[in-house]
C-alpha cells in the first residue's frame, strides 16, 4: 500500500509541475504553429533505460490538458507510437486522437515491434488511405512527411523493390563501418525520393514555403541518423522553399543547420519524468520552437 501511494504521489508531482503554462506567450504574427511530439513508445512495461513506457499516457494526457484550448493548426506525431506490442496501440492511439486539431502520424521502428500481419493493421490504423507517405498545406507552408520504414530491417510488408534497396544500401554501410548502419535505422526509398523531388518542385512553383518531416533525424550525424541521409540532405539544399526538417527518433534531441535549412529534434516523450514535446510557430522570416521537458527552445530566421 505504501509503495501505491508513493507511486500516486510522484505522478502528481509530475503534473503539478508540468510546465505548460510557462512558456512564452504565442507570437501575435504568425502563419501557421503546430505541436510535435515525438516517441511516446508507451507500452504496458516496467520502465528500463530510463524509459517510463506506462506514464507515457499521462504525459500525453497532460499535454492535451495544457493546448486543448489553443488555436494549433495539427499535431504531429513524429513516430514511435507504441513500444512492445500491436495491442498498446489501443491505449495510446486514442489519447492523441483526442486533440482538438487534425493529428498527422509518421511511421518509427518501434511502431513496428510486431508480426507481419499486425504491421499491416498499425499501418491503416495509423493512416486512414494506407498512405505512409504524403504532404498537406496550411496556408502558405507545405509539409511533407516522410517513412523511414520501407527501407528497414523492422518493417516486414516493404515492397519487394524496397526489400531489394534496402539489402544493397545496407550492405554497402556496413562494409564502410557507417556510423549510422544499425538495425534500428531506416531509409528514404527511390521511388519515394522521387515524389519528394516531384512535391519540392511543386510547392517552389507556388511560392510555398516547406517543412519535411520523417521519424529519423539528419544532422547533426549520429548512430541514430537516417541511413541515406547524404542523399536527402543534398536533395533538400536544392530547393530554396525548404526551411525546416523535424524529427524524432534521437530521443536526446537536437538541432544544426546545413545550407540554411533547420534540422530540429524533438526530444523522446518517453524519456525519464519530464514531459517533453514542442510547440511550433511558422511564419514569414522565422520558425519559433517553444520547447518543453527536455526540448530546448530556438529562435530561427529563415534562409
């Protein structure tokens, strides 16, 4: 019983000095803002690693309490719903479902630590029109999320075409010592590639400005970066119109800034006690990061 209480009492504390409300006031100019949240990975577990994976919910839970009455555009789920098992799905699906804006989710490794025939439900579960790759606008910004996934070792439904890139890309990493050639990476696929290229050269046309979401971060390079992330880099510093690349995945956190464009990670929610996502202002000259828990804040100004 005293062992329950004690319990109790430290996820009160947790609430109690959640500190949602304070953050900065939002900008008075701004074009658009969002919140990301990255790797909640919740699963009915014991914590391991300094992963609470169970109190993942209530940071969730929190988190709505703090911006269910703001004026977000979305959210964006940055991958990594789940940790351990199709069936957690069930718990922590509906608490982001729960917000008051439209929720964007982006496929992690983690989202797929299960069978074959479970990854093909967490995909529909996940995206409604099965489509794991896509983009939306939100007034004068166009996003595009990205699936690290179809070029991985944890997926099991990748097409056989991705099956066949990932072992050649794989291979050729492993054999150069790739830092970032580990089991629990993933990589952007050609034909995927080719619509990014096909949506940058689109949304330049237009006048739009862009941000690229995928689960797996750029720079700074590390153990935890995408595996064709030389490609993708070089293919975002072709189009003026890209400002941003956010991610999760490194559950740290971090940021750099390559040919002008911001690679901004969002730090793991499932990390320790601290409730840690990030609101996101976008405007004309500049992208404003109010970070929480573990995310720091930046103030960025636009190439």
């Amino acid at each position: 019983m005293k062992k329950f209480i004690s319990k109790i009492a430290k996820i009160s504390a947790l609430f109690l000095f959640f500190p949602a409300t304070a953050g900065a006031a939002e900008p008075t100019e701004y074009e658009c803002s969002f919140l990301a949240i990255a790797d909640a990975q919740y699963s009915d577990s014991a914590p391991r690693i300094n992963r609470n994976y169970r109190l993942s919910a209530k940071k969730i839970e929190a988190i709505f309490e703090s911006e269910k009455s703001g004026s977000f555009d979305f959210v964006v789920n940055l991958g990594d719903t789940i940790d351990g098992g199709f069936e957690n799905y069930a718990r922590i699906l509906p608490l982001f479902e729960k917000f008051p804006y439209p929720l964007y989710n982006l496929l992690g490794n983690h989202d797929f630590a299960c069978t074959k025939e479970e990854q093909t439900k967490a995909v529909n579960l996940l995206f409604k029109d099965g489509k794991t790759h896509y983009s939306f606008d939100v007034r004068n910004w166009k996003f595009m999320a990205l699936d690290p996934m179809r070029l991985s070792e944890a997926s099991k439904i990748k097409p056989p075409e991705c099956a066949r890139e990932y072992g050649e890309l794989i291979a050729k990493m492993t054999a150069e010592e790739a830092v970032n050639a580990k089991p629990w990476n993933g990589g952007i696929d050609a034909a995927q590639l080719q619509w990014l290229r096909k949506q940058l050269s689109q949304a330049q046309s237009e006048n739009k400005n862009v941000v690229v979401f995928c689960h797996m971060p750029v720079y700074p390079l590390t153990s935890e970066s995408l595996y064709n992330w030389r490609e993708l880099s070089e293919t975002l510093a072709k189009f003026p119109c890209v400002k941003a690349y956010i991610s999760g995945h490194r559950h740290k956190g971090g940021y750099a800034c390559e040919n002008g464009i911001h690679y901004i990670t969002v730090c793991g929610l499932v990390e320790g006690t601290a409730i840690s996502y990030a609101r996101i202002f976008l405007s004309k000259n500049s992208i404003r990061v109010e970070g929480f828990g573990n995310t720091k804040s930046l103030d960025l100004k636009l190439r």
